[in-house]
C-alpha cells in the first residue's frame, strides 16, 4: 500500500530529528570546548542515549504506524481490536526508537573519534578548532541526514503497522494475507538494484521494506486465492 500523508509524515519526522541534532550538536561542541578535547566529554552524555531525541522521534512513529494500519483496515474491511492494537504500536515505537537513535548516537561518535585523532599524518597533525570542527560534523548533524533518516523510518514504521494489522487479522479471521513487494513505479525504482528486483513479488524471507536509506518502498496485500 501507499503511505497515506507521506510527504507530511516524512517532513514531520525531519523536522523533529532537525531540531534535535541541532540540539544535540550545540551541546556536545560546548562539551569538547575549544580546542575540542574528547576527553571533556563525560561518560554520562554517551550514556544518555539522546533521550530528548528519542521523546519527540517515538510519538511520529507511532502516528505513523497506526495511521497507515486504519488506512489498511478502511481497505479491507475488516475491524481489529484497536485498544490491543494502539498498546502493539506503543511498545514497537519504544523499542524501535531506543534501537534507531542509539544507532545514530553510536556512529556519531565514531565519526567524532575519527575526526578528534590528532595522530593522523598530515591534515590533524594540529587537530581542528571548534569552528573547523562544527562544519566537518554538518553531515552528522545537519539537515541531509534528517531527511534521509525521515524517509527511511516512515516507510519503516508504515510497514509496521501493516504487519500488525494483518497479524490481528489471523487471530480475528484464522486467514493470513500475503505480502508482496512494491516499488514506486518510476525511474529511481527501475534503477536500484536491491528493490527493483524484489517488484511484484512474493516476501518470502521475512525482510520487508526499507531495504536502504530513503527507500520509499511498499506491501501490496493480497488473500491467498488472489495470489493465485
């Protein structure tokens, strides 16, 4: 299926991580001072798991998961138990989003420690002013990223939502749907080499879409006696 309101969905979800990488860079240059010193960085920063990121990134993502199974349940024509379901879509956006913005926070630092080594021959010798240094992390911390993390995760937890929805279904109906992988039908599709292959057929090994960053990938959900 389409992701019913993509384009605002994925803005809403940049705009969150915008602000809160901005945040979080802001904070982490007044801790390395200047010159930067990772060593000022104190323990508990990294232990802290981005957690103002973390609050606002959760509750897109449940919006996004519940948004598209009514969309799908509006289509099929079939009811769920919703007060279940609204408790699935919360523990999934929790653990997910604990996984994703840790994730990020992890290669964030390993970008920093990369950039911080002053025994690299040549360019670091003399190591990078707090100035040199906010602009070498504009990758890390700026709006591309965002945006890029936006798409990736809507499709994500689009999917999601699906995949619960149609587990309700099993227990309401006895019947399974089956998935079917979807590209946009457009020139960008027809070129990646992961999804387009994947077109119109049968998911079979239980990874569904994103498979990549910013993949706008799908499910088509179709009863077994369609499929054939």
């Amino acid at each position: 299926m389409d992701v019913l309101n993509r384009d605002e969905l994925e803005r809403r979800l940049a705009r969150v991580l915008s602000k809160g990488l901005r945040a979080e860079m802001s904070k982490l240059l007044d801790l390395l001072g200047d010159p930067p010193d990772l060593s000022r960085v104190p323990y508990e920063y990294w232990q802290n798991g981005w957690k103002d990121i973390r609050k606002d990134v959760e509750p897109v993502l449940v919006d996004t998961f519940i948004t598209q199974a009514e969309s799908m349940m509006n289509v099929v024509g079939i009811g769920a138990d919703w007060a279940h379901f609204n408790a699935v879509a919360a523990d999934w956006a929790r653990a997910y989003t604990y996984e994703l913005v840790t994730g990020m926070e992890g290669t964030t630092r390993s970008a920093l420690e990369k950039l911080l080594q002053k025994n690299i021959p040549g360019y670091f010798e003399e190591g990078l002013t707090s100035k040199e240094l906010r602009a070498r992390l504009e990758g890390q911390f700026g709006a591309v990223r965002a945006d890029m993390i936006a798409v990736t995760e809507t499709t994500r937890a689009a999917v999601e939502g699906e995949r619960a929805y149609v587990a309700e279904l099993v227990k309401e109906t006895g019947r399974a749907m089956i998935p079917i992988w979807l590209t946009a039908n457009d020139e960008i599709a027809e070129q990646c080499p992961i999804c387009w292959p994947k077109h119109g057929k049968p998911i079979t090994d239980g990874k569904f879409p994103p498979a990549h960053p910013r993949c706008r990938c799908g499910v088509a959900w179709e009863w077994p006696e369609e499929a054939e």
